[in-house]
C-alpha cells in the first residue's frame, strides 16, 4: 500500500527480521528436537500414559507461571508465588478437615490469594516498594504464616473426594488438572492478546510513561497484573494439595524457581523479549519434557536442578544478547 | 594547531544530518557555532569530539590526517569535549570530579585525599587563577556557572588544544553568565581554542573571534565577528525567503468571539505557568522559548498536571478538577509529546498496536473490549494512509521507522477510532527529528485539524515551523509566559525579542 524502504536500509532490516525469526521459533525447534530424541532413545517416553503424566506434572507449573507471565507483561515480578501457592494449599485442606463444605473452602483459599496479591499491588503502586523486594518481603512473611498455620505439620485426613478429585481425578483419562490447566492458558491467552485490558498491560509493561501520557492509568494494571499473579499461584496451590492429598507447609515452594524459568525460557519465543501466555506455556511443555525425560532415564533430582539452572542460564543469555530484556 | 574537516558528510538513517561541510578551527580563536536545532551543530562536534565516525568527507590536524577512534582518541590527540548535558558526578566534591578517573593514588589502590584536593586546586589555579571555586563542597551545592567551570577544568586535565564547549550556558541564570564568559574570553591566549555552541547570539557574538553558520546540515558561511550583528546571524540561520513567505501565507480567521476550548488562569505547575492563556476554536497557538523557558512544560500541564501548584483550568467552560491525562483524554484533550520512542511510542510492538493505544475500543467488538485483528488492522492502515505512513506493513515494529514515520505514528494515535473528536491537540516539538517532506505533512495536518475547528497548541524551538503555522504565538522565559505576538505581526526579530523577554 504504500513505498518501500530502498538500500542498505532495507537489507539490514531484512537480516534483522530473518534472525528475530530464527530466534523466535528457536526454542520450540529445540523442544521439538528433545521431544524427538526422548521418543527414540527412551523406551516409555512416548506413550499415552507417559503423555499424560506430562501433561499432569506441569499443570500446576504452568498456572502459576501464567501468573508470573501477567506480572511481567506489566514490567512487575512476583516473588511470592511459591509460598502463595503454600498458603491456599493450607487453608482450604484446613477448612475442609475442620468440617465447612467445599465452595467456602475454596473461596477461602482465593481469598487469600485476593487478599496477598492487593497487599502486594498497594506496596508496589502507593507505597512504591519495588515489585522485587515487596514480594520477596512478602514471601518471607508467607513462609512463617504457613508454618504456623499448619504447625509445620502436614493436614490430611477427612479431605473429601469432591476435592481430591480436583488433582487425582481423570476425566475420559485425561488429568482434570490439566483440564483446568489447558482451560487457564486458553483464558489467559484470550485476556492478553484479545482484549483490551491485555493490551493495556503489555502497555504499560512496554513503556510505562508512553502508555501513561495515552491516558492509561498505569497504575491500576500493574496492580491488576499483581493481583491475577497471586490469584493463578492461589490455583496452583489448592490443585497441588488435592493432588497430594494433604496440605504441607512447605508445598509449592519450587513453583518460585520453576515458575521464573519458565517465564524466561517462554520470554525466548514468539515475541522475544516479551513475556507471552503462548510463550509460558511451551516453556512449561519444555522444562515437562525434560524433567520428564531425565527421570525416565534415570538421572537423579539433583541433575535435574542443573540442566534446569543451565537452560534458564542459556535462555535468558539469548533472550538479552539479541533484544532488551525487559525483567524490571 | 588547526583542524581542517573537508566536505563532511554525516548519513543516518533516513537523514543526511551532514552535507559536504567545510569548517577549520584553530587553537588561537573563539570560533563560534551557530544554528537552529536540526542545523547539524552537535552532530559536527561530534564528529570533531571522537564521539561519532562520518559517512564522508577529510579531517586533518596541522595537515595530517585524522581518524579518531572515539572521544578518548580525540582528548589523547587535544580536542576535549564539554557536553550540554553535564558529566558531573553529584555526591563528589568539586575536586574529585575534576580529577575523576585520575585520582592520586598512594600504594597504587588508595585515594590519596590531600594529593587530590592540591592537585586540584593546582589545575584550577593554572588555567584560571582570579577564579576562585569551594572545591571541597559537593559539587552540585556550587553556583551552575561554577559547576561548568569544574567541568571546563576536567577537560583541561590534558594538554588540550580545542576544547569544545556546546551550549554551556543554557543552563545558566543571567548573573552567572559573565563568569563563564570571561572563562571563555581567556582560554585562547592559554593556547586552547573553543568551538563555541550557544543559543544566545549575543554571547555568540560578545565572544567570538570567528562565526560558522549551519542550516539543515550545510555550511552557510565562516566570516569574522567583527562587524557582524545578531540581526545578520539570524537571517542566516533562517532561511529567510521561506520563513518570510510562511509568514504571509494566510491563515483561517479566527472567531474571537468564539468561547475558548481551554482556558487557564494563574496557572501555576513546579515548572510553567501563566497568568491567563486561553485557545479558541481553529487557533493554532506557538509557545516559544529558550531552553528551558517553561514552554514545553507550560503546554504538557495543559494536559497532564501532577505538579499544579495553583490556578484553575476551563475546558469548553467547564471547570476542570482532575488535570491528569486519563482524565482530559476522556475530556477531549489530545496530547502529542516530544521524545516519542520515550514518551509516546513502544519499541517493540508494531505500527498497529502503537496506533490503537490510545483508543484500542475502535479495533474491538462491539463493548465487550474484545479485540478484533482484522478491525484492528483496518483502521491502522487507514490511519497510516491518511498520514501517509510508509511502512511495510501495519505489523511493521515501529523501531523499525524513519523519525518521520515513528512522529506520524506518535499522532496517528490520536486518530485512530478517533478522527475528530479531539478537541485541543498539544504538540511538542512536532517536528522533531523529522526530515522536510514529513514535515511538510505534519504541518498541512495540524493545519487541517485546526481548519476542522479543533484547538492547537505547539509547542517548538523551531521558529521558522512556529512562524508557519501559528495564528498566535505566546513567548516563554523564566518558567512564565511573557509575551504575545499575533499574525502577522511575526519576525525573527520580535521572536527573539520576545524570548528574551523584552516585550514587543
């Protein structure tokens, strides 16, 4: 429709655009080739049951990294998933052996996922503390709340079917938390790319003055973004201690780690740079895989952890070498 | 010493900043640079600074040729550079950001405090020895004419020969300035010659041994500054014939009766304010100014005024409570700010997510706030024809565009699901970085908003776009309006003398 660019101009935007492709889709090329290699080269990986103890084994991952994904999208990382996660994963597993039905339960437990992610959001955007250290702060405060909660006991016993189905459950065989998993991604896609509070926060994540002076009020979605972060770890927490069967004070305190690799590595697709709901989800796919992969295998936890330290390295080495990173 | 640059050329991308200039500067003389913004000062010194490679062209040093690898490079060869900005470190004294990087050191690690404070005040004594300077105090409690002469110091440090001073007044209150002046008048019988960058012609003039004139990256002429007055410069620097027949092309006459879109009085924000400003329907205002006057800031706080201080605002004769850009945005205010990859625009999203920022409802389905691709993309391309936005496509990433193109965007904004609703457009510096044809565009729009009955504020240190397109100019200086000027009543003259605060 209109003139294009002529001269050395053109090529170097040309190479340009050739290599955010490659690095765009890079990633997914190199789950595709693990996905492969696992096939060939261990017996059980590629196998219905197998499949699907991937699938399960993620779920909660992945809805905790969405969050952490809304959180970045508005420039703000929450520190607190972990031990968020931990809290609901206490409240309601203790409300239900205290006796009160199910949907109490379960609000109660968003509730307090409600309630961390606006304490969080009103440090953050009135006071003005770093979404880094009020998170972190936050976590540290959450750590002791379960423990006293729980006595730094684990509650079971007396949890109903009704909520254990949430995390043991399979639905036509397939996990019913990686149904709500599956249902999340699809939400959170929709509210990020279709919609206009979406927009909104990739605005403000992308250049806060920019979107301010456009008459964003940049405020309310980086609290917006912290809040949904607390909310999906809140989530993650109550289908974890359904599928533990218990509440442990101690539970989802990987999810911090795991969650923040994950981000990175989805930050390397699709828009690099950019933490994307399509992005977080292969990157969750991704760390399944290999985890998955490396037990079947045989290779202990521990060489777990390193690959997965050595990825995130890797990721976030590609992501910041070729566009400005944008962590905080 | 001289250094002879031979027909320069300086490319960026999608602009010749630079076209085959000629220059010589030598360590004898205070040659003075002069020429509007866009002109192509900064970018020569630069080049003459280390500080930037050019696409073509010679430079050579008492004969020799001279590659500089970087600003480094050019203090190792005698050219120092003293920028507008200021290279200050606040904290330290005056003493320690003199000898920053060059600290005594005793057993090779430890600072050797009282070996800096006499080294110091010995460099300040040799080159300016009626100067007398507390460089024992932080150095951003001393006097701004003070803290450029501890910058000037630091640049001394080495056996410089030119130094280059760019702008270093801007900053500076009147009182003050006498004090650098005489800084200046000396350094040339010290053997280090200045290339002067100023705003202020008198200064130019006052001090000045030689004269350069530039004008959209071309030499207009090097001639002694003896016998030159401010009014040869200015014509100069302007192109007269342009900005003469700018001036009299007509303009939309105004309905003075008409009731204003925006009224303030005893406006008053940290940074600006005026005592009463108002703008009718189809007026396109100019704000003018010095750097720094207040008249950018006077127009921002139009729109978006966290700081106010006192006053009231009316917009279409209502009382305005909240003047936050949220809240005036929704009242019909639009707002086009200077600096737009840091004010205005997101690197990295397309042509197509920049422009549906503001008003991202018109590429959605029905009020649900669901957005559609497809609406989306038509209105981006319907906005980039109507401006005509050379990209690609809509999915074109705006980092990727000329400063014309990323400027069209900064405005389409405001368009996009919105043509015509706006009823006040504030531009910053509209034109900034933009090369003549797009300018050219920018100009016919905001001249075709203000046809269609929308109000218009600019706001510019570019006089000549200010003389073109104004049906009424306010003058700035001192963070106060100050002065009024009506087409076509427009000069350079009256300009200049507005800004600098004598009424015309």
């Amino acid at each position: 429709m209109s003139a294009t660019l002529t001269g050395p101009r053109d090529e170097a935007a040309g190479r340009r655009r050739l290599k955010q492709g490659l690095l765009r889709y890079s990633t997914l090329i190199v789950l595709a080739l693990l996905f492969i290699g696992f096939s060939i080269g261990v017996d059980r990986f590629l196998t219905t049951t197998n499949l699907l103890n991937i699938l399960q084994q993620i779920s909660m991952l992945t809805i905790v990294a969405i969050g952490l994904t809304f959180g970045f999208a508005a420039r703000e990382m929450d520190l607190s998933v972990g031990f968020m996660a931990g809290l609901a994963g206490l409240i309601a597993p203790l409300l239900l052996v205290a006796g009160w039905p199910m949907p109490v339960a379960l609000l109660a437990g968003l509730g307090a996922g409600l309630a961390v992610g606006l304490t969080n959001a009103l440090l953050v955007t009135l006071v003005g503390v770093p979404s880094l250290i009020a998170t972190l702060a936050m976590g540290s405060i959450l750590f002791g709340v379960n423990f006293l909660l729980s006595g730094g006991r684990a509650i079971y016993g007396g949890l109903p079917d009704s909520y254990l189905v949430l995390g043991q459950g399979r639905i036509l065989g397939i996990p019913v938390v990686a149904f709500i998993m599956l249902g999340a991604v699809a939400l959170a896609w929709f509210v990020m790319e279709r919609t206009i509070f979406g927009r909104y926060v990739y605005a403000v994540g992308g250049n806060l003055k920019a979107a301010e002076l456009s008459g964003i009020r940049g405020r309310r979605y980086r609290q917006a973004a912290l809040v949904i972060s607390s909310l999906f770890a809140a989530i993650a927490g109550i289908l974890l201690s359904a599928r533990l069967g218990s509440g442990q004070p101690n539970a989802g305190q990987d999810y911090l780690l795991d969650g923040l690799a994950t981000v990175f590595i989805g930050m390397t697709m699709f828009r690099p740079g950019t933490a994307t709901i399509a992005g977080t989800f292969f990157g969750a796919l991704f760390i399944g895989v290999i985890n998955n992969g490396l037990n079947l295998v045989g290779l202990d936890t521990y060489i777990q952890s390193i690959v997965k330290g050595v990825i995130i390295i890797v990721a976030v080495a590609v992501v910041s070498r070729t566009t400005k990173l944008k962590l905080i | 010493m001289a250094i002879v640059l031979s027909n320069i050329v300086m490319d960026y991308p999608g602009t010749r900043a630079l076209d085959r200039v000629s220059v010589d500067f030598r360590d004898d003389e205070v040659h003075g640079l002069i020429g509007e913004n866009g002109a192509g000062k900064t970018t020569l010194v630069s080049i003459l600074g280390g500080s930037r490679a050019f696409t073509d062209g010679r430079m050579t040093l008492d004969g020799e040729e001279l590659r500089l690898a970087g600003a480094g490079d050019a203090l190792a060869r005698g050219i120092a550079h003293v920028s507008q900005e200021g290279s200050l470190v606040p904290g330290l004294t005056g003493a320690e950001n003199i000898l920053l990087g060059a600290e005594p050191k005793r057993l090779g690690a430890v600072v050797d405090r009282r070996g800096l404070k006499r080294q110091a005040r010995e460099l300040l004594a040799r080159w300016f020895p009626d100067v007398s300077i507390d460089l024992d105090a932080p150095v951003e409690t001393l006097p701004y004419a003070d803290q450029k002469i501890v910058e000037i110091v630091r640049a001394l440090r080495g056996r410089v020969r030119i130094l280059i001073l760019d702008e270093p007044t801007a900053t500076l209150p009147a009182r003050e300035k006498e004090r650098l002046w005489a800084i200046v008048r000396r350094l040339p019988k010290q053997g280090v010659g200045v290339v002067l960058i100023s705003h202020f012609l008198s200064e130019i003039l006052a001090l000045s041994d030689r004269i350069t004139v530039l004008r959209d990256g071309r030499l207009v002429e090097t001639f002694p500054a003896d016998g030159a007055d401010e009014a040869r410069l200015v014509s100069l620097m302007l192109q007269r014939g342009q900005a003469a027949s700018a001036r009299e092309a007509p303009r939309e006459a105004i309905d003075a009766a008409a009731p204003p879109v925006v009224e303030v009085s005893d406006w008053q924000t940290t940074e600006a304010g005026a005592e009463h400003f108002a703008v009718r329907p189809g007026e396109i205002v100019g704000l003018i100014g010095l750097t720094g006057s207040g008249h950018f800031a006077f127009a921002r706080s139009l729109y978006d005024a966290p700081d106010r201080v006192g006053g009231r605002l009316r917009f279409l004769g209502e009382p305005v409570a909240e003047v936050s850009a949220a809240a005036m945005r929704r009242r019909g205010v639009a707002f086009v700010p200077d600096h737009r990859m840091i004010h205005s625009l997101v690197g990295d999203w397309s042509v197509r997510e920049n422009l549906a920022m503001v008003h991202p409802d018109a590429g959605a389905l029905s009020g649900l706030g669901v957005l559609s691709p497809a609406r989306e993309t038509r209105e981006a391309r319907r906005v980039m024809e109507r401006l005509a936005v050379k990209a690609s496509s809509p999915e074109q990433v705006v980092a990727e565009l000329s400063g014309g193109n990323k400027q069209k965007i900064s405005i389409g904004k405001w368009l996009y699901g919105a043509e015509g609703r706006y009823r006040l457009m504030i531009f910053v510096e509209p034109t900034e970085g933009v090369d003549i044809g797009a300018k050219r565009e920018i100009h016919q729009l905001l001249r075709d908003l203000a046809r269609d009955g929308c109000a218009v504020v600019v706001a510019s240190s570019d006089l000549i776009e200010i003389a073109d397109l104004a049906t009424r100019v306010v003058s700035f200086a001192g963070g106060h309006a100050i002065g009024e000027l009506h087409w076509p009543n427009f000069s350079e003259q009256s300009f200049i003398a507005a800004m600098a605060g004598v009424r015309a």
